[in-house]
C-alpha cells in the first residue's frame, strides 16, 4: 500500500512517467467529458458514474503503456483517442448524439462534406490535441516503471468496474438505464459521457438486436389503432378542391426566422415574402425541425411517409428496401402520377437512389445530368440558381411533365448547406449586411438565405405559366434547422441577432396555391407535413394517415417534440385527451415500423 502511495503521488522517481501517463490519460477523457457537455448539457457531470467510469477507463487506456513500457506506445494510444473522441464530439455539434456503430463504415462519404466538418471544429477542441504532446515531453526522459506496479493498477481499474456495474445493475440494468437517459428529455445525451462512447457504441447494438429480434407488430398495431381513433383522419373542408399534382421544394438548412425578417432596412427573404401575401398561400412558420442522424434524408421520410427518424440509426443507410407508404404512391394510386426528384448530389449520397426507389420514385435525376457551370460550397456542388434555371429547361422540354399529366416533382437545393459560404461574385450588391456586427458564420447563413430566396422564382415562374397550375400543389420548406449548436451564441452576441434569430429551431411550411390558404401560428412538427398534404391533395382514404395531425384540423393543438434534443414545446394540454403518451413514444414505434417492415405486410 506504501508503494502504490508513493506510486499515485510520484514521490519516487521511477514512478514519475507512469503517474504523467495515467495523469494524461485522465485529462484526455476529461477534455471529451467537458468539450461534450459544452455543446450538450452538464448535467452529467453530477452523476458519480462518469468519474467511476472515467478513471477506470483512463486506467485500461494506460495499460499499453504499463505492460510495454515504451512512451511511443502510449503518444500513439492517446493520438488513436483524441481522434476518436474528436469524431464523436464534431458528430455531436450536429446531431446531438455519438456516431451510431454502422456509420463508423461510411468514412468514405466524408469527402463530400469537408467544409462542414472543418467548421465544426472548436478552438477548445485543441486543447485534447496538446495533451498527448505534453505527455510526450514528460515522459520521454523518465526511466520506465517497475512492472510491479502493474498488478495495483489493475485491480484498481476491476474494483472501479465492479463498482460501476453494481451501481448500474441497481439502476435497472445496462440497456434500460442506457435507454432511460436517451428517451429523457433533459438527459438524453447524457449516456455518452457517464457510460463513455464504448457504451453507447454498446448500447446501440444492443438496441439494434433487441429491435431485430423482438416482434413489435402487437405493439405497432396498438400504437395504430390508439392514434387513429385519437386524432381525425386527414380532410379538407366540403367547399375546398383537392389538388392532384405536388411540386416539393425541399430549401437545404432553410429556417423560419429569415422569413419576413428585415435586416439593415431590407427583406431577408423578399420573394418568399411575396408568397405569403398570395391570397391561395397556406403558411405555417413554427414547425419545429424533427430530423435526427440523417438530417437532410431524415425530412424526406417525414414530408414523404409521415414516420419519425429512427432512434440510433440513419433509416436510408440501413433499411433502404424497407416498404416505406408515400405520398408518391398515393398519388399513384389516385391518379396514376409518375413522381420525379431531382437533386445535385451524387446517388450514393445518403444512399438516394435507393430510398427514392423505396419511396416510389420512378426517376432520380442526380449530379451526373447537370452542366457544372456554377457552383458554391466546398465540395463545390450545383449552385441552387443553376440548379433551377437548368431544371427548368427539362421541363421546358415536355417529356418530364407533359402539360395535364399528374406529377410529383421533388427538387432537392444545396447552396444553404453548412457552412453557407456564398462566392463574392454571387453577392446581392444590393444587400450588404457588413457592419451590422454580427457573428461571421450568421451573416453567411443570412446572405444565403436571401440568395436561395432570390433563385426561387425561376422555377415558381415555371409552374405558374403551365396551364394545369390550379391543380398544382407547390409546396417549399426547410429540411432542417441550419444554426446546430451555435444557436445561442449567436442570439447572445448582439441586439440585433438577439431580433431576428429565433431561440426555436423551427423550419417554414409554404404552400402555394393550397385548397385552404391561410397562417397557423401554432407550433407543429414536421410530422405534421404528411398528413397536411395528404388532406390539400384529396387523399385522406390511403391505408397511411401517418404519425402526426394535419395542420388543417383545428383541433389539433399546439405541440411537438424535438428528435434531436427530447425538448417539448408549445402547449400539451392543448392536445386531446390520451395524445400525449402516443406522441412521445411515437419514435420508438416508427422504429419498430421501419425495423421489423410492417408495411410489407399491410
């Protein structure tokens, strides 16, 4: 005990290197429990389980060095860590959650998103990177330890184990404590730092085998019936005419606070401003984003089939042949449409080519179709102004939508995407925002919005001159919120941020030429979407109401929950009685629908 004494507090010599590696072997797990509740919540940092968890991994992640001996192997542990932390922490600043296990496979589609990881990095993230090179100088001059010292570390690293797994047991076990914490609104990202990423990594296959293997359809069938006897079915009042053809502008990182903003005397969003003074716009401004791992391919399943993402997993990466209901295939059903969806991204990205086809797309028009004559963002992809005028012209063409054929056309639009750098020449001279003293990477986010607001036209230009445009739904929304984590900094950095940035992470549902025009200013999610368009397109009799309420009920209350964060807004004792409980576990059930494919069935 004297020995291990000495050993802790480095009065002996020989025991000095070994003290420096589990010292900075502690510091760096530390250093990742810290940078994780900055962007997260500090709430775990109470709970005793993260410093019994922490030494006792700081310890195993030392062992290398204990048995060899050799500071080399310990620099290039500490190296393997940080990178490893740092991935986790750079996910999180966007997803709010640790890297799911399968997606540690799709390194390969980083390429595409370079620019939005190097602006995810933090400069307190450094701070990880100078701690094995302290260790370094440290180390590198100290003579080795004694092997006998290794026998104590061990059993101090099993005790701290023994400890934890008591305590945890006592809790209800791993896996429910695990999943307590990620369906809790104030703690769900909590798990990570308590139970270190080899838990969560532990817990999602744990999760994703429970799912595989238990039937969910008793449950599903249940949660069905519940909701529909709940919440009315999608409808539109006697007196309005459904409309048979959806054109769908999905706007990359759009939010509703742009929209009829003003900033130094001039409209961020004058065109979509436009919009809404239509007398057949139908505009709700507080949909709150719902999307979750996926991001981007997230909105499409909730705006296409009405389910919520997937809880751990990115639904189009792992269950793209999955039978997904669809607004496509409703109108299919209904009218006999062929749908059409056009993006500037490659097909594998997201998998699209895939979950299109699974969606009921008859035809992606991706990168390869497009002239590259103007582009923005790094990797530099399609600029949303040639990206709509070069559509245009296919459909000027007459063989993609021949004037009186029903259709449903998606256009998916990049510019907005992270980290929203516009090139000089493409700037609105017009509107100059520098010297309002706002935070650079939001006067960005501002001068894209208002340069997607200004590409809109051409392709709204388009459909109005069609002859079958009074039987054309066009709908335009954001697929997601586009600010992440720096949300509150950027309210907090100056008045007139404070103004216009809105503390909800709320995305804009537009529609033009709606059967019931009008503004809701209650809050929905993006669940809500579906059956909306379900109801404005006359398709309320197809087998899928999905999981939220159309905004068109005026029973449906003020209400929805965040997939990324757990938060509740707006009002639960607006929603009827019973509502509540289903709209909470309404993830897990969407889960459990793409996990085990109830709809192959139905």
């Amino acid at each position: 005990m004297k020995r291990f004494i000495r050993l802790i507090s480095g009065r002996d010599t020989w025991a000095r290197p070994l003290v420096a590696a589990l010292t900075s072997s502690l510091a760096m797990l530390l250093w990742f429990d810290i940078d994780w509740c900055m962007a997260t919540t500090f709430r775990a940092m109470s709970d005793p389980l993260l410093w019994v968890n922490t030494i006792a991994v700081a310890i195993l992640l030392s062992l290398p060095y204990i048995f060899i001996r050799r500071t080399w192997v310990h620099i290039t542990v500490l190296m393997i860590a940080y990178g490893f932390l740092e991935a986790n922490i750079m996910y999180c600043r966007t997803y709010l959650t640790a890297i799911p296990p399968e997606s540690y496979f799709l390194a390969g589609n980083l390429t595409d998103f370079t620019a939005s990881l190097i602006d995810s990095i933090r400069a307190f993230d450094i701070i990880g990177l100078f701690i094995p090179l302290t260790a370094a100088l440290i180390m590198r001059r100290q003579p080795r330890p004694a092997r006998t010292l290794t026998p104590p570390l061990i059993c101090t690293a099993i005790i701290l184990l023994i400890i934890s797994a008591i305590t945890v047991e006592n809790r209800g076990g791993f896996y429910n404590t695990y999943d307590r914490l990620v369906q809790s609104c104030y703690y769900s990202t909590c798990g990570v730092p308590i139970y270190t990423v080899a838990g969560h990594v532990a817990y999602s296959l744990m999760d994703n085998n429970r799912r595989n293997t238990a039937d969910a359809t008793p449950e599903i069938d249940r949660w069905i019936s519940t909701h529909d006897s709940i919440v009315a079915p999608p409808a539109l009042p006697d007196s309005a005419v459904a409309r048979k053809n959806l054109v769908l502008i999905i706007c990359e990182s759009l939010e509703s606070w742009p929209v009829e903003a003003t900033i130094n005397g001039k409209e961020i969003t004058p065109y979509l401003n436009s919009i809404l003074r239509d007398t057949t716009t139908f505009y709700a401004p507080n949909v709150l984003t719902q999307v979750a791992s996926g991001r981007s391919v997230d909105c499409q399943l909730l705006i296409h089939s009405g389910l919520l993402p997937m809880n751990g997993s990115v639904y189009s990466m792992k269950y793209p042949s999955v039978t997904y209901p669809s607004l496509n295939k409703a109108l299919r059903d209904r009218h006999g449409s062929l749908s059409y969806i056009f993006t500037c991204d490659k097909p594998i990205t997201w998998n699209q080519q895939a979950i299109s086809r699974a969606f009921g797309y008859d035809v992606l028009i991706d990168r390869s179709a497009w002239r590259m004559d103007e582009m923005v963002g790094n990797p530099a992809k399609l600029s949303d102004g040639s990206f709509l005028r070069q559509s245009v012209e296919k459909l000027n063409e007459g063989t993609i939508w021949p004037e009186g054929e029903p259709r449903m056309l998606t256009f998916v639009t990049y510019s907005g995407h992270n980290p929203f750098r516009l090139p000089e020449n493409m700037h609105d001279p017009d509107f100059d925002i520098n010297g309002m003293g706002l935070p650079r990477r939001l006067a960005d986010y501002i001068t894209m919005a208002h340069y997607t607001d200004s590409q809109l036209h051409t392709l709204i230009d388009y459909l109005r001159s069609r002859t079958d445009f009074d039987d054309t739904l066009v709908v335009i929304v954001g697929d997601h919120e586009g600010l992440a984590g720096d949300r509150r900094d950027f309210i907090n950095s100056s008045t007139e941020a404070a103004r216009i940035v809105s503390p909800r992470q709320y995305t804009p549902f537009i529609v033009l030429n709606s059967p019931v025009a009008g503004r809701t200013d209650c809050v929905a999610g993006q669940i809500d979407m579906y059956p909306t368009l379900l109801a404005m397109l006359g398709l309320s009799d197809y087998e899928w109401h999905g999981q939220g309420r159309s905004m068109l009920d005026p029973a449906r209350g003020s209400y929805a929950i965040s997939m990324m964060t757990g938060e509740e807004v707006g009002d639960s004792t607006s929603l009827a009685p019973g509502l509540l409980p289903l709209l909470r576990s309404a993830r897990r059930t969407s889960d459990a629908i793409i996990r085990s494919d109830y709809f192959s069935t139905r």
